[in-house]
C-alpha cells in the first residue's frame, strides 16, 4: 500500500511538472525525479512509469494542454480542414510562426523533451536496479518499450523541427546545458537504431488486454515512417532549407524506405486488409480494434492506466452544429474534391455532375465525410440557407440553425470518419475507439511510393491497389507522374484525418496545398424547394517558405547559445 501511493504521488508530480509555467526543457536540474528507489524495487511499478510515458503518444487532441488543442487535432492546419469557430487563426498559419508563438503548437517541443527526459531517467537506471535482479525478463521487456517510445518521440520531433539535440541520458549539474542540435541524418540514425533494439526484444503479437502496447510491429512500423519521411523531396540537399539540419543524403534512401516496410510486411505474412463492402464497414474500421491496426492509443479503462481520457470526445467536437456539435475541424472543398467518382474517375472529369456534387462518389467519401443531405444520426444533414423562410425553415445546420450557430461548418462539410453513430453526441458521453497511430494501410502506401522513387513501377501498383480495391475503386494502371500523382491521392484519402496529411504535403513540398484558397460550398434552398450552392473562398491561407518547420522557440535559442535557430525564424 505504501508503494501504491508513492507511485500515485509521483504520477501527481508528473502531472503537475507538465503544467506547470512555462520552463526551458532542457535546462534540467539535477535530481532524483522518482523520488525513492522503491519504484526501482518493484516491476509492477515500474511498469505503471512505463503507463505514463504512453501519454507522449498522440491523441484526439492536438495539445492537451491548452483548452481548445484538447478537441481537435492537426487535421485543421492541413489541406484535409481548417479550424472552424469564427475563423481563428489558431494555427497562425495566416498570421505565420514566430520563436514567440507559434500558436496551437506552442508547447510541442517542451511537451516532447519532458517525456523525453522521463523515458532517459527510467533508462539511466533500470539496468542497476532491483526491479531487473527480481524480474529480468519483464524489466527487460519494461525497457525496450520505453526505448521504442523515446524514439517514436524523436521521430516527431524531427518532423517537427528537423535535427534537434540527441538526448540519451538525463542531464546533471555537472553537464553543459549549452547544447547543439544533431543534424537531421545522426537522429534518423539514432532513431532507427534504437527501433531495432526495441523490434529486437518486443513481442510481434499481444494478447487482447494488452491492445496499445508497443510492440516489434508497432516498432518497424515507425521505422518505415521514419525512412520514408526522410527519404523525400524536402531533405534533398538541392531544397530549401537546406543544409545538415535538414538534409538526408543517402544513396540508399528510396531502398533503406522499401526494406523498412517490407519488414512490416513479411511479418504480417497472409494477414492482408480486411475487407468492406461498403461505406458503412470502412467506417466501422475505425471504431474498434482490428486487424489492421498495428499500433494505437487506447481509450478505454479496459486497456492500462493510459487507456482513459475525458477529453476523447470527437462525436461532440466533430458533429454539426445541429446535432449540438462543435464541428471544429471543417473539411474544406479543395480536399475533398480528392475523392474519386465510384468508377474510379476523378472529379476533373466529365463524369463528376458539378451539379449534383455529393452523387456517384467513392466509398471512402461517403464513410468519412459529413455533405449536405448525407444521412447521419437519423436524419439528413442540412446546411443550406432557405431563400423563403416562411416556406422553407432554414437547414438545422446552418447559421441559422440549432444549437451554437458559431460553430455552423464554414465550408459546407463536417467529417464522419471515426464518428460513432451509436453513442450521443453530447453530454460527456465517449466513444471507446482506439486513436490509431500506425495501421497496415499506411505501411503498404510507404512500401508503394519507395517501390515507386526506386523506379519499380509494377511493385509499386500492386500495393497501392491493395488499397485501391479494398476501398472499392477499380485498380490503378498509369505509370510515370500519374502514378506518382495516383499514390498520392490514395495515401490522402486512405489516410484522412489520421495526421499525415500536414506532414506529406511538406515533405512532398506541394506549395498549392500549403498555401491555398480555402473553399467552401454555399448551399442555398430556393423559393421553389429546389436546393442550389456556389463553390466560394471561406479564407485565404498564405503560403510561407519557412513553414516547413516550427521554430525552435525563443526561450531555448536565448538560454542555449548553440541552439541553431531553424530556417527563416
């Protein structure tokens, strides 16, 4: 009992360290951060620490540590949807970053490091511990989970922020606190080294009850991202920025990005995508544990100490307005003019009725995207202003309708993916679906577009339509920049919503997809019943060249001389 709240302490310490005022990460003083060496005694302490540091793995919200960043996520700074009340700039992608703000990612690199030195403090000390003498096998395994997840952490962080400081041990007084950033190759070196130790002594499988944690499926899966991400256009030497904090310059690249996936791969064996038969399955896919699922964060109580979460609710914060949502992250038109026509044909061809907009679309559109007149939550969705009010109420989901007309979707679309129809929408009712961090679909992609860049076009087709096809759509049969420009949109559309797509358009350097008109559609019900809308610009989203990366913020740079600040900050 007496070790049960000495570790309930410590988690309150923890808590309380994170929010805490604004600190510099790395300026750390030395001590002792887990009190007593009682929890170095005890593996199943220790394995409640290992819980804790499973909070640095992404959530339904992109900060939870600012009140709105607990709702939505960075979906709403991508091409995929913009945030929606009252047209903030949360994400200043308008205003631009600055070392000083840099908006609803202000905390990330603090928050990052934080967990960083939790995952060093375990590590510096497990080996000599108690805990390893009692119970070797468990600590060992205790041990490559924390390894995994302090590389999974500097996997984002360099995505973040390219090379930044290699930290593998916690620091002490008598370290120097002037510390340089490693260039970007020495951390994607370190990461994947640190992978492979953790692949080497994690289980392949865990048994249901253990649904979230790492395992060697979840640690190659994160390999894979990692060497895709940097074998790509924005660390090319001859890209701006440039230079040893950017740049990945192996020869190898495109094949060491392959052999990473494949690794998923010729372990997973025969366990293909499980397959749908129409929309309503795919949705399906995303509520509840399956197959297809390599690695993600559990919300439910059923799953560990860092299965639960009060602030899991995206039936409420993605609803519409008239089904008392929030809709916070609005598709925009641009995006979702990237799905297909059921026959597989783009909407730029004569097959797509401009008219008739949200007819005849793909699958996956129906399954992830809320439209006017798409049926949800028992009845259809209304976004249109009527012309004659007194014949014709205006929709429930327009400005005009219920619930907070602020929140009305400013681009005539909501998003339906992870949307559980069988749970409310309000009253502090959540779902339990996993937020998925890693599934066989994205490894698939990755193997597909490095099959590609290696000039291996056949290869590369026959797993993007793995894809293709389990999404219902006709297999894909172009080569050269079609294929390229084919893999792309599969990987948009595959993986809507799921976080990749602000990282891909940036890695893929698409300057029309960061910087952008963001539309919209004005459906409008005339005086006749007859339902019209205009295709209009809800806002316009500047492109920045320096907005590849997130600055290093200012309180580091001034209290780390040899802190490079990143390119055009």
């Amino acid at each position: 009992m007496k070790n049960y709240k000495l570790i309930q302490l410590l988690f309150i310490s923890f808590i309380v360290c994170f929010t805490a005022c604004e600190k510099d990460v790395l300026n750390t003083n030395a001590r002792d951060a887990f009190g007593e060496d009682l929890i170095y005694d005890d593996p199943d302490q220790l394995e409640r620490l290992v819980y804790t540091a499973y909070n640095s793995t992404e959530s339904w919200g992109i900060n939870k540590f600012q009140w709105w960043g607990r709702r939505f996520n960075i979906e709403g700074g991508s091409y995929e949807a913009k945030f929606n009340f009252q047209n903030r700039d949360l994400f200043r992608l308008r205003a631009g970053w600055t070392p000083s703000n840099s908006g609803i990612f202000r905390q990330k690199w603090r928050n990052y490091f934080d967990y960083v030195r939790l995952t060093n403090e375990f590590l510096d000390r497990i080996d000599g511990s108690e805990a390893m003498q009692v119970d070797p096998e468990k600590s060992n395994l205790l041990k490559a989970e924390m390894k995994f997840l302090r590389a999974n952490l500097y996997s984002k962080l360099i995505k973040h922020y390219g090379g930044v400081p290699i930290l593998e041990r916690a620091l002490t007084l008598e370290d120097d606190f002037d510390i340089a950033r490693n260039t970007y190759e020495e951390c994607v070196d370190f990461i994947v080294r640190e992978l492979d130790e953790a692949a080497a002594a994690l289980p392949e499988t865990r048994p249901d009850n253990e649904f979230g944690r790492a395992t060697k499926l979840a640690a190659l899966a994160v390999k894979s991202r990692t060497l895709l991400y940097a074998a790509s256009k924005l660390h090319d030497p001859s890209t701006v920025p440039n230079g040893p904090l950017y740049d990945y310059d192996r020869p190898s690249k495109w094949q060491d990005a392959a052999d990473a996936a494949k690794a998923v791969i010729d372990i997973v064996g025969d366990r293909d995508l499980m397959q749908v038969a129409n929309a309503s399955e795919y949705q399906k896919l995303f509520l509840s544990p399956n197959q297809d699922i390599l690695f993600a964060r559990p919300y439910s109580s059923e799953f560990y100490d860092f299965g639960t979460d009060a602030n899991s609710l995206w039936d409420q914060t993605q609803s519409p307005n008239g089904y008392t949502g929030w809709a916070l992250s609005s598709p925009t038109h641009n995006f979702v003019m990237e799905y297909n026509m059921n026959d597989g044909s783009s909407t730029a061809e004569e097959t797509f009725d401009p008219v008739n907009p949200n007819d005849n679309r793909e699958m996956r559109f129906y399954a992830n995207i809320l439209y006017n007149g798409a049926e949800f939550r028992g009845r259809k969705v209304q976004y249109f202003l009527s012309e004659d009010v007194d014949a014709f109420p205006h929709g429930l989901d327009s400005p005009e309708g219920l619930g907070n007309t602020q929140h009305s979707s400013k681009t005539g679309y909501n998003i339906r993916k992870f949307q559980d129809e069988n749970v409310e929408v309000a009253g502090g009712i959540s779902s339990q679906r996993p937020y998925i961090l890693y599934r066989l679909g994205e490894i698939y992609l990755n193997y597909a577009e490095a099959q590609y860049h290696l000039g291996n076009e056949d290869l590369a087709k026959e797993y993007v339509n793995k894809i293709s096809t389990r999404a219902l759509q006709p297999e894909i049969s172009t080569s050269g920049d079609e294929l390229l420009s084919d893999i792309r949109r599969e990987r948009r559309v595959e993986l809507s919503f799921e976080g990749h797509n602000f990282f891909d358009e940036r890695r893929w350097m698409i300057e029309e997809h960061l910087g952008f008109d963001i539309k919209g559609l004005r459906w409008t019900k005339k005086a006749t019943g007859d339902l019209e809308h205009e295709e209009y610009v809800v806002v316009t989203r500047p492109y920045f060249e320096k907005h590849y990366y997130l600055p290093i913020p200012r309180t580091e740079v001034e209290k780390a001389p040899a802190m490079e600040q990143n390119f055009g900050y």
